[in-house]
C-alpha cells in the first residue's frame, strides 16, 4: 500500500465524516447544504483515489482512475455555489452558476470517453504504479476549476470585509485553510505533465483542511452545528484504527502464516475481531484525549463553553440595544408624569394651607410617582436576561403592554396600530422572554417603516387548536434571498445590527415549543407568524 | 362646572388624568375650562361649541394629535391651538406649525409658560 493512498483513506474518512455531520444535521441553509455537497464529492475524490493506489493490476487501476476524475468534475463548482450561497450572492451570480455546472456535466461526458488523459502514454511514477498522462484537453479542465475557485475564493474575501469581528476572524481562518487545501489539491495536476514533475505532495494539504474545517465547525459552530461533531469526529478515527488493525492482521498472516496453517483468514478475522474487541474501548479513550489535549488544546467542555459565554455576551449587545430604544421612548413616556408632579409642586408653596390642594395632591402626585417607577422597572426587565420560567398567560396582555412601551416611537414613525384581540385560550409561557419576542418584532417593523406605515397585530385561534399571533408592517419588505437566512444567528443587512434580534426571537419561540414564519414581499411589508401550543 | 362669562373658554384635550389636574391647576382660576379625554371626544365637543383657545396633547389613544389638529383646522379654522406635547421634536414642531397649530409647549412645562401661551393666543 503507497503512503498516498493511506492519505487519501483518511481524507476519504475526515471528508466522510463532514459530510455526514452535515446531512445529519437539520439546517437546511443553502450554505450548509452546499459545503455538505462539497464534502461529499471531496469524499468520492479521496476514496477514488484511495482504491486507485491499492490497484495493483493496469486495467482496475484504470477504472478507479476515471472514477475519480467524475467527482473531481463537481467539486470547484459545489464549491463555488456554496461560496455564493454562504455570502448570499446566489441570485446574483445565478448565471455563472449555471454555466459552471453546465461546463461540468461536459466535463463529466468528455471524461467518460477518457477525453482528459493519454491512456497510451501511462507511467510508473513513484509511489502509483498507473499514472497517466494528460492529454491536450486536460488544459480546460484545469482551466475552468482554476477560474471557478479563484472566482470563490474573491467572493468569500468580499464577503470577509462586511462581516463583524469577531466573525471576520473565524472567516479568515476559514478562508486561509481553505486556500491550503485547493492549493495542496491542485499540485496533483501537476504530475500529469511530464514538463512539471511535481509529485502530488497536495493531499496532505487536503488532509489539513478538513481537519481545520472540522475544529471550525466544532469551535465556532460556523455552519450552526453544534456538539455532533465530536462524537462523528471519534467514531471516524475509530474506524480508521480499526480498519488499520484488521487489514495489518490479514496482511500480516497470509504473508507469514500461511505457509503453517494453509488457508489461514478466518483465523486472521477471528483474530483481528478479539484485538479490536479488546483494544476498542482503550482506543476510544485514547482518541477522545488525544482530540482534547493535542488537537483542540483544552478539553471540549471548557471550547464549548467559550462558544456559549460568546454567544450570551452577544445576545446582551442585542439587547441592549433594545433597550436603548426603549429608553429612549421612555423618556417620553416619563415625561407626562413628571409634569404632573411638577405642575403640583410648584404650587405647593403657595396652597399647603388650602386642604382641597392638598387632597388633589395627594391624589395625583402618588400614582404618577408611581408610573414613573413601573416605567423604570419595565426597563430594567428588559435588561436582565433570566432562565425561562412559564406560566398561564393571555397573550394580549402580553402584546399589549409591549405596544405600550412603544407607542411614543409609533407616534414618532407615523405609524398606525391596528389590534384585532378575539376572546383566545391562555398558554404556557415566560411573560419577560416574550415580551423580548415581541418587542424585537415590533422594533423591526418600526424600523421596516421609515415613512409611516400600519403595523397589524392580530391573535386567532387555529383549527389545529393553537395559537396563531400575526404581526404585519406596511414597510420596505425582505429580499427574497435574505429570507431563508432571517433567523440565523448573526444575519443582517442594518448597518449596526448584531444580527441576533430574530435569533433570539427564533431560539425564545423554540423554547416555547412554539413555531415562527415570515411572509414578505419587497415594497408590501412583512408579516410574521407566530403559533403557540394552548393550554 | 360652571362658566363664568367673564373668562375666556379653553378647550383642553389630553387623556392623562395628571396633565389634566395640572391644566386645572395652572389656568383653573383665570379661564373657564373644558376638559376632554381624546379627539372623538373633542370633535364632538366643537361642533356644538366654540372655546377661545385650545390645549392639545399629540400622543392620544384613538385619534393622533396631529390627525386631530387637522380636523379642527377644518372645523374652526379660526380657533387657536397650543399643542402640549412630551414627543417634542423639530419635525414634529414644524409640522404642527404647518397644519395651523399657533403655539409647541414641550412636557414637562413651566407653569408661566403655558399662562404666557395661552395669554399670547387670546389677544
């Protein structure tokens, strides 16, 4: 067996793993999907090339080779779609996209004819036996990859700059492993070539990547995969050790053995199977703390717990911000009650002797004293996230103390408020966490309507027995291709947006057992539906 | 309440029972007063009667100040308006000023102010 098949094995295994983690995975963001793809034919790719250099005979040989060069085809271009997907640019670069696919099902029919390669001219060159040479149209080939790959890395640097730390670092890690592993990828079209004879010294390179892009994922959770990782990531390297020891066994004993026992693989299996059996849970230890210590430098808890503290900091940011605004409208609403107070004792001085003053004091001066303080303490729940805690609760109380806190930026926007509040059944939920909901919602669709507008707040109850809250503007609308990414974690397209309002609002609904949707037509306005279980 | 004849009318509009207290408080003594919760309310009042001057909040449930202002301006072109507002800003001052409002008192007020204003209005 040549060390270079035994690369591409693991790469084979390490892609293997990706790709599953991903399709296991239930997000279905276009990015995902397509780096999951990718995945997938770099895992067709490496395990092609894997049984290509265990081939010993010319015809096999042959056959694995043009097997690998189907996916090989592909990948530039999953590559590049997921590239415009992962950047939003989809829609906007739609034409290339086709045409790159277009250029690769022609590559895929040329190469089945062998168009690529001189299969008259194949040479020995260490360590494959089988090593074609490339023929004139091979130039195309590596032509439109190189061109696709370019294009993808420059879209996924574009897109860099308008991201926020400390995103912009993890895309440039990203991006930096990236480049390493299409660089060490693209040496192996070197060797077809009898001018450059580079041997393919590339997948190493590939074998990196992937281990780069695995501790991204299962750091910084860059595809929103969280801890699968970690178990598909042990079981992978299991597999690689177990598939090491059963094949040392078997070569071991019909090289040597056979001679003494005959025809000697069952014992060889029989074998194989008690060591692996005996060394399975060593080795799984082994594994786990070999991830730990030497490949992620700090046990996994302590990373995922970096992950989640990073994560609750931003979601104060976010809600501070929330809070800002809501401040600012407070102030407004603080002012009402203090003229009153004001008013009251500006006089104070000159009617304390007249006893009917005093009476209309009293009765005044206390409950605005007291708007003031609900006013204060409305405020400070907003800035104090709390674990859920469900109750019984009518919604409307809930929407409608969330409006209240707003009315003075509604009346600041020009924006009309339409309630329809039908007799509905209460259900299990955190008042605070919900009026966070709302109030992300409602400020959304402030901001959605910078020239006025209505915004429509309606409950209803389903046929399905649940509850259906509709919250609708009359603003600027959602692009389409934003909106299979509107509640991502660190989406937006607002210049100091954090991009977590509608992430909290999705993660706060989820909680509740909930389910939100979004309706939205550019220039017509937005509405989100919200549906809760009902007690 | 009773009308003295002698003083002059004020219509006020504003749905908080303190603002309220606070306007009965600082002109009580000087003007009759009328007192109103919202625009509906208001409107309703005007067609029927003719105050000398008006004291109109902007942030009210039902009808928005500004809304109000307009079908007054309508209704009694001639009838001077004060708004009284806590939502004070450039914008909206100006607007108000367009759509025919005589005086912008932002919340919290002075008590000589808003006697000032009113005072200004009646002459």
């Amino acid at each position: 067996m040549n060390y270079y098949a035994i690369i591409n094995g693991i790469n084979s295994l390490l892609s293997f793993g990706i790709a599953v983690v991903i399709f296991l995975n239930k997000s279905r963001k276009p990015a995902t999907v397509t780096f999951g793809l990718f995945a997938f034919l770099v895992f067709l790719w490496t395990f092609f090339y894997f049984m290509w250099g265990l081939q010993t005979e010319l015809p096999k040989s042959l056959v694995w080779f043009q097997l690998l060069e189907y996916p090989v085809c592909f990948i530039h271009m999953a590559y590049f779609h997921f590239a415009l997907a992962f950047s939003n640019n989809v829609s906007k670069y739609k034409k290339s996209l086709l045409l790159g696919y277009l250029i690769s099902v022609v590559l895929a029919v040329i190469n089945s004819q062998n168009g690529f390669f001189d299969l008259t001219y194949i040479r020995n060159r260490t360590p494959f036996l089988y090593w074609p040479h490339a023929s004139p149209l091979l130039s195309l080939f590596i032509g439109s990859e190189v061109i696709y790959v370019a294009f993808s890395f420059f879209i996924l640097a574009q897109s860099i700059k308008t991201t926020k730390e400390p995103f912009k670092h993890r895309l440039k890690q990203f991006l930096t492993i990236n480049i390493i592993g299409w660089t060490g990828g693209v040496t192996n079209w070197f060797y077809f070539y009898d001018s450059t004879p580079i041997p393919p010294i590339g997948n190493p390179a590939v074998t990196f990547y992937l281990l780069g892009v695995f501790y991204l994922i299962y750091k910084h959770d860059i595809f929103d995969i969280k801890f699968v990782i970690q178990k598909t990531f042990i079981y992978a390297m299991l597999t690689l050790f177990i598939t090491l020891i059963y094949t040392t066994f078997i070569v071991v004993f019909e090289r040597l053995f056979q001679s003494f026992f005959g025809y000697s693989s069952i014992i060889a299996v029989i074998l194989a199977a008690l060591t692996i059996a005996i060394l399975f849970n060593p080795l799984k230890e082994f594994i786990v703390n070999l991830l730990e210590r030497r490949f992620f430098g700090k046990k996994l808890i302590e990373l995922s717990s970096e992950n989640i503290q990073m994560k609750i900091e931003l979601q104060k940011q976010d809600q501070m911000k929330a809070v800002a605004t809501l401040a600012s409208g407070m102030a407004h609403e603080v002012k009402n009650p203090l003229t009153a107070i004001k008013t009251f004792t500006e006089h104070l001085p000159q009617k304390f002797n007249d006893p009917e003053f005093i009476s209309k004091f009293t009765q005044v001066v206390g409950p605005e004293v007291e708007k003031i303080d609900s006013l204060v303490k409305q405020l400070l729940e907003f800035s104090k996230p709390s674990p859920l805690q469900l109750e019984k609760l009518n919604i409307h109380h809930v929407l409608s103390e969330t409006l209240e806190l707003l009315s003075g930026e509604f009346i600041k926007h020009n924006i009309k408020l339409q309630k329809s509040f039908p007799d509905i059944p209460e259900i299990n939920g955190d008042k605070k966490q919900l009026k966070q909901v709302f109030l992300n919602l409602f400020l959304n669709s402030i901001q959605a309507m910078p020239n006025g507008g209505t915004l429509t707040v309606s409950t209803s109850f389903t046929r399905k027995r649940e509850l259906l809250v509709s919250i609708s503007d009359t603003g600027i609308g959602i692009p389409k291709e934003n909106l299979p990414h509107l509640f991502d974690p660190f989406f937006t397209t607002k210049q100091d947006g954090t991009g977590l309002g509608l992430a909290i609002v999705h993660g706060i609904i989820k909680e509740h057992g909930g389910k939100i949707e979004v309706q939205s037509a550019a220039n017509q306005g937005t509405c989100f539906n919200i549906l809760f279980k009902t007690i | 309440m009773s009308l003295d004849s002698n003083k002059p009318t004020l219509l006020i509009c504003d749905d908080e029972e303190g603002i309220r207290e606070s306007f009965k408080l600082v002109l009580g003594d000087l003007y009759n007063l009328r007192l109103v919760r919202n625009g509906v309310e208001a409107l309703d009042l005007l067609k029927t009667f003719t105050p000398d001057a008006m004291l109109l909040d902007i942030k009210m449930p039902k009808i928005h100040g500004m809304e109000i202002l307009k079908q007054i301006k309508k209704l009694k072109p001639r009838l001077p308006v004060i708004i009284v507002t806590g939502y004070q800003s450039v914008e909206m001052a100006q607007e108000a000023l367009k759509n025919g409002a005589s005086d912008y008192i932002p919340k919290p007020f002075e008590s000589q102010q808003i006697l000032k204003a009113v005072s200004d209005v009646l002459k």
